[in-house]
C-alpha cells in the first residue's frame, strides 16, 4: 500500500519514477538505434525494482561493480552477470561458487599476472571461466592500451589455460571532464576505436573474441556510431544528477533522484536554511566543483521538486545541511522557509547519494510513495 | 570465535582495538582532569562495542546524531542520551515514543520558532521535554549567539511552556580549520566563554540553566581550563584520522580506523597501484584537501599497517582505488605490490568512512578479529 509523501520521515532518498521510466526507455531507445544490447551497471542504483524496469525495457544482462551484487542479482533470477572490476585473487572462489550454482558471471583481468591468477585457479577447480580483458582507452584508471604486446600475452594465456575469453571491454571514464557534445562524440569514437581495435588485435592471432562492450553514459548517450561494438556498459542514467547536467547529456525534468529534507533552523542574516540533509544525506560527492556549474552539495527544489535559482546547498556536517539563497531586502527567510518545512535537494552524484541510504522511496505517477530496498557493502 | 585478518574479504573496515581504547583512555583522562563530564558523540562509530568501551571508561551517557543512533543506544540499556541536532518538529513523536518507554532523551533548539514548536507539541501530549539551546560559537553552522537577544526569548518560552531547560550547548566546528596548537587554544577559550556567557546571561533573568556542554575533539584536547563547563561532547576522537592529524591532535599510531584492500592492477608507467578500495570504501571525503597535507583519498600502509612515506590514494572511481607512488629506477611496483598483496588505508575523516560500511572489523591485541556491526540509515 503507498504512503504519501508528507508520511516519510526525513532524509528521504526519492525516486521519481516516472522520470526514472523515461531514462531507462530514453536510453534503450538509443542502443537499440545503434543496433547494440545494453547491459546496464546497477552499482548506480544497487535496487531490484530498478533493475528489474531496465530488463523489462529490454536490457540484455546486468554489469555489477561487486560480488554482492552479482549475489543479488542472480538470487533474484538474473543469470547473465558481468563483474566490470579486476577480480582480486582472494574474490575467486566466492565467484566460482556463483558459477556453480548456475550464474553465468563473467569476470575480468587487464594484466599478466592476473590472468595467471585466474587461469591457475580455474585448473585447479576444473572450471572454464569466462573472462573479459579490460582496455585503457583514455588513460584515466585500469586496463590494458590497445597496441599494448602485453594484450595478446594475456589473451593467449587466458586462451591457453582453457578459459573462455569473452572479448575486451573499455570504460571512458575521462568522459566525467568534458561538457560539449563536439569533445564528447569524439571521445565516444576514440572508446568504440580503441576498444574495436583491441578486438582486431586478439582476432588478428587466431583467437576468437566475440565481444566488444563499451561505455560510460556521456559517452553512450554522444556516440555517433558504434559500429563493430557489440554491447554497453552504462549506469547513471538510469536517475542523471548534477554532475551529468553540467556535462550536458540530460536536462534537468530527467533528474530522477533527490534528497527529501526538512527545515531545521536559519541564519537569517547570512541567507543561510540549515536542514537535516548534510553529508551523510548527500555523501561527500562534490563532483560539480570544477564544473561549468558549482552546485555546492545540491541543488534545492521545493518539496514538490520545483527548481529554486540561486538556492544551493553550500556547505555539509554530518547530519545539518546549509543552504544559502539569494536574498532580496524584505524577504525573510524564516516565513519562506519556515521550520518543518520541507526541500528537495538534487545530488551531484546520484551514485555515491544512493549509497548512503537503506531504501529508497519511489513515488509513482500518483503521488504514492513506495519503499525499495537498496545493498549496502561488500 | 575471532579469525585472522587474512581471512577478511576486501574492502573492510578495520579498528585496532588497542589504539582505540588508547584514545578512549586518553581523552577520558583529560576530561577527569579538567573537572567535566565526557559525553562521547557516537556518530563517529555508531556501534555498540565501541560506544560501551567509551561508557566503561568513564563517559556519562551518550550523543547521537539521528533518533536511530538514540533508538539502539535506548534498546542496549543507555539511558541518558543527547540528541545534538535542532530536532523537526516532524521527528518529535518518536522522540515522544522513546521518552515514554524509558529513554532519557534531551532535545536541541535553537530558535524561537522551535521552542514553540517542541512547546505546542509536548503540551499537547501532557509531556515535560529536556530541551537544550544551541550556542553559536564560531559562525560556522546552527545556533543563537551568546548576545543574541532571542536567546532569552527560548529560554522563556521553553521554560514559560513546562519543559525542563537543561542548559545551552556549542560545538566549535571551526577548530577543524585550524592547525597550530596556540589557534586551538584561542578557540578553545572562546567556545567555553560564549557556552558559559550565555547559560549567565539566561540565569541572570532567573531561570535555571544547569548545564553547559561544550565539544569537539580538537578543542576538547586543545583547552587549558573549562570553568563554568559541565560536559564535553566529542566523536572523532575515538578512532583519530588524517585530518586531525593534519589540525595536530593525534600521532600517527593513534589512528585506529583504516580500511583493508587488495591489490587488483597497475599502470607502472604511472607509478600506479589499483586497489579495490575506492570512493565507495573510503567515502568521497576529501578533508585534507585544504590542509597542511592533502592526502588524497587516505595514505597508504602495509598490511601491518606501516605507515608508507609518499604512498597516497590519488583517485577513487567507485570501486577503483588509484595509489600514487614515488618510484625510482629500477623500483618494479608490481613486485613490490603484486596482484592480490594487501594494504591498509587511513582515511581522511573516520565518519565519513566507517558509514560506508556494514560492519567493521576490530583487531585484537592477538591479531584477531572480530565483527562489530554498525548502524546505517536514519
């Protein structure tokens, strides 16, 4: 039964669920365009009902950025499963016991010795994984350069140890810094390149390497073809934030995740709200710092979700969020926004926001609110 | 049954339980010695072996953040617990509910409207309420200034209403932009001042004002008298991190949180370490950044947890930790930290990162373990 919205006690994390409806289809519609499956990454909402809406709109798999969700998503039926970071050594055997009870988990290596780990394991269980091999195609984090020798070591070793070596996959992440479309479609060619590229060099062996999996949301969402690319890897747009407004891939009617609060004090002559949204409400993201678009820790709206110009959430303790607004002679803040009031904020970073909460509530096209519970930890 | 820390999944939380109770001691000691009473603020650990080491020592109830800290601590038999955030009047029926079952809980206010607020409502449900009024020390956050003429009006009002005025209350949370032990004495000095001026200035109209709680951990340790203070309120301080370290507060082997990774990939070129660990673990806290020392995302120890001179979490992705080392020819950082070796992770701000987990992990003076579970959500 839902509850209405005034009922929840705050920190609220929302889910607007029409807005989260429009992005899933939003980005589906596209990959579908562009002739490729999409394997959403659910470490943005780490939510079933939400994951169950992005396969019901006909996503192909999941992408996890952890065991336990792997755990979860395949306890609740969904077997095609790909943990998108270089599996340690010591996760090997919680991995194979997922595979053994009938999940389909892919698993992935971006260096010599880590396909060792994985081949020397995977003999000494008599098991044949399936493993991807990671590509660095914009030098921001992990994975192996594209003309890089040590590309074919690793796919002949995981070939040789009897692996099943699925294809190579790349993550633009670079693409968080850029904020025009021209620099975002050339980085989306530059991923879909080297990535494909990568693929041409396995092949090139003798090796098969089925698949070419991509992606980051800015970069899925400025691609202008994704020709010899086969799937894509993307999270955040399944709510958007701040962070992905200012790179200029969403509006602000697509924000599909905020922070419910309430008014707690004021400092009236600093134009300053306190709310019991701080940091641990809205994590310690401040993604939009060096931005077009410094939102501070958020960007206020009304308790109906109406944008407020100028009022932002510009400093965070723990649990006392500070608001400053642009004030004009004779407005008083304490009757504007009176004690037990109540505020929307938006996040920079849906992510990290999402983690600081046990459950979401959604609210569905009617105004009722429905509790979904969401993973915390390893 | 405590088991070895090699038997730990990555990313974990780790308590050193000997510098703990070193810390425990340490500030316990020093209130004893300045004649006040020590009410440790538990959102810093929100677990119960923690909170019940700090009680053993000596500490006189307890200071929550959220009605869920003062909810467990209630349900775990403490008794007398402060709940130091102005409370919405939407919260005021569970503070009600915890009242009536036994809980000794004080309410925070700092305004006019929220006197009236707790007032109509415990009038209302035949209810005297333990009120506290929060004191502006510093400019930095919530609170009435010790001139301010309303704060004679809350006091009147909470008293006028039935509640019982425990007393006025601050927190000096500018001290953590400060780093010279004379700065810290200077704010020290005037955070007790303005606490006791304002509990004078409310006694000089006549009413009682019993209490005067002041706090935070580097004026708690920076202080040379505390006249006219009842109690000191302080959180950090029982697990330390690099951002009192960098304020001067604490020694480096006083720091009792860190989290345990697992070498996942390099970039040698880079001088990169990829751990498993990243913002999700750490927390997007970035505390040091304008300090003396920005440590990046926390500094880097030995499994043993050594202290490694130069070695910084550089970046974070979500599950991506990226160490910057300094190299020098011939140094192979993938002998050095091969694939699968493991580190330990100081943070920045022990709040912010102990929230990102479920559970910590607290070792034994025997290199034991043992699991402590810890609150998440509101």
């Amino acid at each position: 039964m839902p509850t209405p919205i005034a009922a929840l006690d705050t920190p609220a994390a929302l889910i607007d669920i029409p807005r989260m409806q429009h992005n899933i289809q939003r980005m589906q519609q596209r990959m579908n365009t562009l002739g490729v499956r999409l394997r959403p990454h659910i470490k943005t909402s780490k939510c079933l009902p939400v994951i169950q809406a992005q396969l019901a709109a006909g996503a192909s798999g999941v992408t996890v950025s952890t065991l336990k969700e792997a755990q979860h998503c395949f306890s609740q039926g969904i077997l095609d499963v790909f943990y998108a970071v270089a599996v340690a050594p010591g996760k090997l055997p919680q991995a194979l016991a997922l595979r053994r009870q009938g999940c389909n988990l892919s698993l992935l290596t971006d260096s010599v010795a880590g396909a060792q780990a994985l081949v020397a394991f995977a003999q000494q269980h008599d098991e044949r994984l399936d493993v991807w091999i990671e590509i660095d195609c914009d030098g921001h984090r992990s994975g192996l350069a594209a003309e890089d020798e040590a590309l074919l070591d690793v796919a002949r070793i995981l070939s040789d140890g009897g692996m099943h070596l699925r294809g190579v996959m790349t993550h633009a992440g670079s693409s968080y810094e850029l904020d025009t479309p021209e620099a975002l479609q050339v980085l989306a060619e530059q991923e879909r390149a080297l990535c494909v590229r990568a693929a041409q060099r396995i092949r090139a062996t003798g090796l098969a390497c089925p698949d070419v999996s991509i992606g980051s949301t800015p970069t899925a969402l400025s691609a202008l073809n994704l020709d010899g690319v086969t799937e894509v890897r993307a999270g955040v747009y399944v709510f958007f934030d701040l962070v992905m407004h200012n790179i200029g891939v969403c509006q602000p009617d697509e924000l599909a995740l905020s922070v419910l609060t309430s008014v707690i004090g004021h400092q009236p002559e600093k134009g300053w709200v306190i709310t019991d949204a701080g940091w641990m409400a809205m994590s310690r993201d401040r993604g939009t710092q060096r931005q077009r678009q410094d939102f501070g820790y958020g960007q206020v709206c009304s308790e109906a979700g109406v944008w407020l110009e100028g009022a932002r959430v510009t400093g965070a303790n723990q649990e006392h969020g500070i608001i400053t607004l642009h004030t004009v002679d004779g407005d008083d803040i304490t009757e504007r926004f009176p004690i037990g009031s109540r505020l929307r904020i938006l996040p920079n970073h849906a992510c990290a926001t999402g983690a600081q909460f046990p459950d979401y509530h959604a609210l569905d096209a009617d105004g009722g609110v429905h509790t979904w519970s969401r993973l915390h930890g390893w």
